[in-house]
C-alpha cells in the first residue's frame, strides 16, 4: 500500500517500471492517425457547443503569458512542488520590464474576466486554454503541455451549494456524453464491447464518505477501488482535512472553496462546495480524472484557507485583493481536460495519440512496444 501522504499531491504513476506494466499489450487503434483527427475535432466542437447551451457561456481569448505580479497563475497543489515557468522580458533597454510566467492553468484569470467582460449572474466565459506544467511525471495521461476547457460562471449568494454544484456538474456530464454519442455517430467502430460508454448517471459521494468506505487506502486507490463499483464519479470535498488528517487530495488555497460546511444526505457536517469527475478507463485498467471543478471562494473563505495553508502573504496581489473588496463576481468553475476527454472518448492508451507535446525516449520505446504510438 502507498503512503497516505505521499498519495496526495498528483495522481500520476512515477517511474517507467510502473509504467510499462499499466500500458495494455494487447491494443490497437480503433482509428487510424488521419481518424483520430477527425474525431478529435468532431468532440471538441460538439463539447464546445454543449458548454454554450447547458451553462449559457461564450467563448473568451485566453492568456498563455501573465505578468509574475497579477497573481493569476495557478498554484496547483498548494504546496508549492509544481513552479510555473517564469521569463523576463527586458523591454525598452529594461527602463520598462515586465516578469512573465506561463500559465499552468488559466483558474483564476478566469474570475478577473467575468468582471473584464460584464458578465451578470447565469452568464459566463469559456476558453481554449493551454498551459505548461514542467514538473509532472510523463506518464501516459499526464504532459507537460496541458491543454483544457477552462469554464467560469457567475452565480448568486444563494447558489453556494452543493445542490446547485451537483446540478452544474449533471449538465457537464450530459455535455460529454452528448459528444461520445456524436464521435460514436461519426465513427461507428468506437461503440464496441470491449469499452464500454459511459454510464447515463454519475454517482456522486463526498470525500469524507469514500474514505469511510475504504479506510486504510491511499486516496488514488480509494478513487480506483470506487470506480470498480461505480464506473462515473463524482468526488465532492477535495482539500479539506478528512477524519484521517489528510485531505482527499492537495488543492490550491485561492479558488475553490473546500472550506465551506455542508451536510451529507443522512445529516453529517462535512466540508467543500468542490469536486472531481472521474471515471473508469477500460483500455488502461485505471482511474481517469476528467475534471476538476468547483465554487470559487469569497473574501471569508478565502482568507480562512490562505490561514490554513499559511499562505496569508498573497492577500497582497491583485487577484486577492479583487475577491476581498468583493470587485470580481461569485463564479463556479472548472477545468476540462481536452486530450484527457479525447483519450477517454477514443479509446485510446496514451494521452500523446491525442496531442503533440515532448516524450522521452523511453516512453515512446515502451509505447512502441506496444503498437501505441504517440505523435510527434
């Protein structure tokens, strides 16, 4: 059994050994390289269009630089393992620089546009955002080239819930499996038994209750063992310290709210208006995030998690100042990984039939080996 601690930040695998074994030996493509190119764009335009229709969202320009003093980047894990990529751009003989990163993801930027754009309550932006995360392991659906759906939408007061969260997620599923319905429609080889498509309903459970479930398991075998009985989940509560004094897994401090107390259907005080929708890969034998999602925080909020992960010290950026003087609207959201969800809807084994990104050798020799090939 894993370490419980050292589970929490990342979901990837960690060596090649590992790797090698996960990989299937008995794959091939049900589409060929020009194919599978088609049906990527064939889901992308049908997920995008369903964002737009279930969530009343419209497509926004997205940055891939930010200014190091915005405070916009991405955090990630909270515990400051996973550092953006930061550059200095001289400008005008440096009478006038400006300190840039890459984004890692375009979370927070997100909830400074809804402002940038006008966006009123059940109105909201979705981008075609990609990234660079240089400190993943390179396994076969994690890269360092990230490319998401990132969503966000103005709420009221009254729609900080879980109710209102479960319902925003529902529509996201129907969003997807709208979309497996559509590739399936086009390339009618992809409907077979051996994968099966993904269930008509999620089924959803707090983080508290999944580790009640399985207490002596690490959080990525919780999520595996789970998924063995429910195919499509949804995990609500994700990063606040659970009975076991961890939390389900590491999340940033400053955009989703894991803070907040809600209650179980039977009544039991629990914590998060926040989520993962995961599912069961049938062409790798293994747990399959899909989205990371949640309601954003308010200045309460806020300042109690900076408390918590003692990282008060950002509440002098603009994007925190923004929340606490309460300039930026409440907003739910999330991220939806594209060649995640295209990896999923084609059956394919590797993140890398769906996206041009960098590999080492090793990894394209063992995928190879495999008749798994990745693009280059």
């Amino acid at each position: 059994m894993a370490d419980k601690k050292a589970d929490l930040a990342g979901p990837g695998i960690g060596n090649y050994e590992d790797l090698e074994k996960v990989l299937p030996n008995d794959y091939n493509s049900l589409l060929s390289p020009a194919d599978t190119q088609r049906a990527i764009t064939a889901a992308k335009n049908s997920i995008e269009e369903g964002l737009c229709r279930e969530l009343n969202l419209i497509r926004v320009e997205v940055p891939l630089i930010v200014d190091v003093e915005s405070g916009v980047n991405d955090y990630l894990d909270r515990d400051g393992s996973r550092t953006p990529i930061g550059f200095h751009i001289s400008n005008d003989y440096d009478k006038h620089p400006v300190d840039a990163q890459v984004v890692q993801a375009a979370t927070k930027w997100k909830r400074m546009a809804l402002k940038q754009f006008g966006m009123k309550p059940g109105e909201g932006l979705y981008t075609d955002m990609r990234a660079v995360r240089k400190d993943y392991f390179l396994d076969h659906d994690h890269s360092a080239y990230v490319d998401q759906w990132d969503w966000e939408l103005v709420i009221t007061p009254e729609q900080r819930t879980l109710a209102y969260l479960t319902q925003v997620v529902e529509k996201l599923w129907k969003v997807l499996r709208g979309a497996e319905a559509h590739v399936q429609k086009l390339f009618p080889q992809l409907k077979t038994d051996k994968y099966p498509n993904l269930p008509e309903k999620l089924t959803f459970i707090h983080a508290e209750d999944l580790l009640a479930k399985f207490p002596d398991l690490p959080r990525k075998q919780r999520e595996t063992a789970i998924l063995q009985e429910c195919p499509a989940v949804f995990i609500y509560g994700i990063g606040w310290t659970l009975q076991d004094g961890y939390p389900h897994e590491l999340r940033a401090a400053d955009y989703d709210d894991w803070v907040t107390e809600t209650k179980s259907k039977d009544g039991k005080p629990m914590h998060g208006l926040n989520g993962d929708i995961l599912v069961w890969n049938s062409v790798t034998k293994r747990r399959h995030e899909l989205s990371s999602m949640g309601v954003r925080v308010t200045a309460e909020t806020l300042r109690k998690q900076l408390e918590l992960t003692n990282q008060l010290d950002f509440l002098k950026m603009p994007y925190h100042q923004a929340i606490l003087k309460n300039e930026i609207p409440l907003s739910i959201g999330g991220g939806i990984g594209q060649s995640r969800t295209y990896m999923y809807l084609l059956n394919k084994a590797h993140l890398g039939e769906c996206s041009v990104t960098v590999w080492p050798k090793i990894l394209k020799d063992i995928c190879a080996k495999k008749r798994i090939y990745v693009l280059e």
